[in-house]
C-alpha cells in the first residue's frame, strides 16, 4: 500500500519510519531543501551549535526526552533562577516577597493557570480579576512567550484546560548534544524515500486514489495521504484540496490559534548576568532572555507573539542592536555593547515553509483539535503538533504522539498479515 507523507517535519519523518516499519511503501515530500521542520540545529563551529528552533524537552516522560536517551545524549533538567524585570530593577522570581503585590498576584494567577475557567482572553481575565495594570505589560508578555500567543487572543480557560491536560512531566531539559540527531536518525532511515524541494500544491481525493500534485506539474497517484505541514501552512492555504477540506475542518484551521516569532542568540565575550540565571522576564524589547549552560556565553532572545510583530520589520543586525539597547537597560552598571561579540537569528514567520512557530489556545482550539486530526474516508490525515489534543500540543513530543496515535488506529502491521 501506497503512502504519502507530506512534510518532513518530526511528525512526518516519525510516522514515516513507523509505517516503513509496518510494512507500508512510504514516500515524504518535503518543500525546503532539508527535513526537520521547527527542528533547526544550526553549527556556528565544531564546538558550538545552536538550537534555532525546538530546544527544550517538556517533561522526562516524553517520547522526544526517551529517543535523545537512546541517542546517548546528556540531558540535564533546566535549573536555576528566573529573574523578573519591572520597575527598573531586577528582581529574583525566588524572592517574591520583595515584589509589589500586584506582581505577586499577577504570577499566582499563571502559576495556577490550570483552574483558570474565563470565558474570554486572558486579557479580560486579568482585567475581570483585577490583577491587570497598564505597567504589567511587559511581564505578562514574557510570560505568554511559552505560548507564542498574545494576551488579547489566547483564550483563558483553554488555555486552562490544556495545561490540565498536561501529563509528560513537569521539569523542563536541556540536551548537550544537538537535538537534531533525533532527525538526523529518521532522515537516515528513510533518505531513499524523501523528495526535498517538492513542494506539493493540491490533493485530490475524488478518486479511488489520492492523487498528489507537486508544484512541478507532476501528478502522483497514492492510497493514502498523511499531512504533516505545520498549522501556518494550511491557514495560508498553500496546499489546495479538491474537493474542499469539510466545514469543520476547515473551521479548526482557522480558530487554532498559531504563533509568530523568532529567536536570536546573541553572543558575549564574558557573563555578566548572575550564575544561576535561566530566564529574564519583562524586557521592553523582547519579554523573554533565556541562558543555557549549552551555550553559556550567549544570550537567547525568545520574541514570540506581539513582541516579535512589532519588531518583524527589522533584519537581525537592526534587531541585535535594539535588543543590545534593551539588555543595556537592564545592566546598567556593565557595558553591554563593549562585550558584544556576535548573532545568530531565525525568524519563524519569515519562513515560507513554516508561517510561524507553533499552536495556542483560542477558544475554539479544544474542538478545533479534534476535528483537525479526524481522517476523511480513512484516506487522508492529518497530523502535527497542532493535532494534539492531551495538553501536548506546540511540543515536539505532541507532534511526534500524534504519528504514534494515527499509526495505531489507522494503520495495521501489514508484516504480521
């Protein structure tokens, strides 16, 4: 039986290794000139990469945290202190009681985020609750950085309900080695059977077959068909389907929310932050600076959401500078520009393959979800992170359980038939 696998993200390069292993004649289709997706390990020299994309693993009970373990790789959980920047001070998130009260609020209501049961933004919300005020800005952006969502537009109780869900484990890790093996490894199983630069530009499902069109006029005939490409992708309807995706699903499209943004490593010659420090939340510019001990000379601008709308203008030489600016305002006793060494950006929106970072919650997102993943005719299937519906989704894991939950309802081990 015929398969294919269009995107050779994690999902589709996953899916695709397990259906070959099932016994399934799998071709992937990748439009960019490599596979990977929103995994993006880019090698400045030989003793220093960079995670551009997908860095973190969510919880040790993680398909992604198990493989980068088989891979033999070091992964360390994430420890250390998150420092808040507000009032002009830094302030250490361990030493709450030295922050006003309506700070303290604020944080309470995000770090109890699951019980939140508002029918409205997250914005109305706070407002409702009175824990919003103009001078909080900032900090609520930092903190809605996790979600590459904005304040007006992810909806609270879902938002709620999706951290509920969660169950992968609460600590967040780190790996030393590059995260990309865990592609390199798929790519290497499957490289006879990707096709890269092949954007395809219409399915068609009319027939018996499923006949697939690349964007060089070629027409391919298959059993099935798996969609892989991110959430941006469909919402910018690169790839047309004849006859038209059904209402509901083409409803899920639309109310799953999906996040812009980028990110910027920016490089020093010396620390001149405290030790212990993994997070700045609340810069003017960017709301949230992230330190890894992977890279422990540079500096992560995490500009998600509206930050990173408001600054999409620029070009990474224009954006180091501002965000040198911005750091500057911070440690006003250092010399910032004076310890400036170099940069390394991604801008995920820019990308035309991509169309931004990953999904959020809106309010219609929970029902959007679970339509977005349902086949049609058993034929064609979507997968993804933003199919995931455990509290999983905008994760590596949850795209790559979504491949693991279609091949177990879908597909059968032609191997034991």
């Amino acid at each position: 039986m015929k398969v294919a696998v269009i995107g050779a993200g994690i999902s589709g390069l996953y899916a695709g290794h397990i259906l070959t292993e099932l016994g399934y004649d799998v071709s992937l289709f990748e439009a960019s000139n490599r596979v990977g997706g929103r995994i993006a390990t880019q090698t400045i020299h030989e003793h220093l990469f960079l995670e551009m994309g997908a860095a973190e693993i969510h919880g040790n009970r993680s398909v992604i945290f198990e493989m980068l373990k088989h891979l033999d790789q070091k992964l360390e959980p994430i420890v250390g202190n998150e420092y808040i920047w507000y009032d002009q001070k830094l302030a250490d998130l361990d030493a709450t009681e030295h922050l006003p009260d309506t700070v303290q609020k604020l944080l309470n209501y995000f770090y109890s985020i699951e019980e939140e049961d508002y029918d409205g933004s997250v914005l109305d919300s706070l407002k409702e609750k009175g824990l919003y005020h103009p001078n909080l800005k900032f900090i609520i952006r930092g903190i809605l950085s996790e979600y590459s969502a904005h304040v007006e537009k992810v909806h609270a109780s879902t938002l709620g309900e999706e951290e509920w869900r969660w169950s992968s484990g609460d600590k967040n890790y780190f790996s030393w080695g590059r995260y990309s093996s865990a592609v390199t490894y798929f790519e290497d199983k499957l490289k006879d059977k990707i096709q890269l630069n092949t954007p395809i530009v219409d399915v068609n499902y009319e027939g018996e077959q499923i006949s697939i069109l690349t964007h060089k006029g070629e027409t391919l005939p298959f059993d099935k068909v798996i969609v892989s490409v991110p959430l941006g992708v469909l919402k910018e309807q690169k790839i047309n389907f004849t006859p038209s995706l059904p209402a509901e699903k083409q409803k899920a499209i639309e109310d799953i929310g999906f996040g812009k943004g980028r990110k910027l490593f920016i490089e020093f010659s010396e620390t001149f932050w405290d030790e212990d420090l993994v997070e700045i939340i609340g810069g003017k510019k960017c709301p949230s600076y992230l330190v890894r001990p992977s890279h422990p000379k540079h500096i992560v601008a995490y500009l998600m959401g509206e930050a990173s709308k408001e600054l999409d203008q620029l070009e990474d030489d224009e954006l180091a500078e501002v965000l040198l600016n911005d750091l500057q305002e911070i440690y006003p006793d250092i010399e910032v520009m004076s310890l400036y060494m170099s940069h390394h950006g991604k801008d995920w929106t820019k990308d035309p393959f991509i169309k931004g970072t990953y999904s959020y919650s809106t309010k219609g997102t929970l029902e959007g979800r679970e339509n977005l993943k349902q086949p049609i005719e058993n034929r064609l299937f979507f997968i993804g992170e933003a199919c995931r519906t455990n509290g999983h989704s905008a994760t590596v894991h949850g795209a790559m359980e979504t491949a693991e939950e279609l091949a177990d309802n879908y597909f059968p081990d032609l191997k034991s038939v």
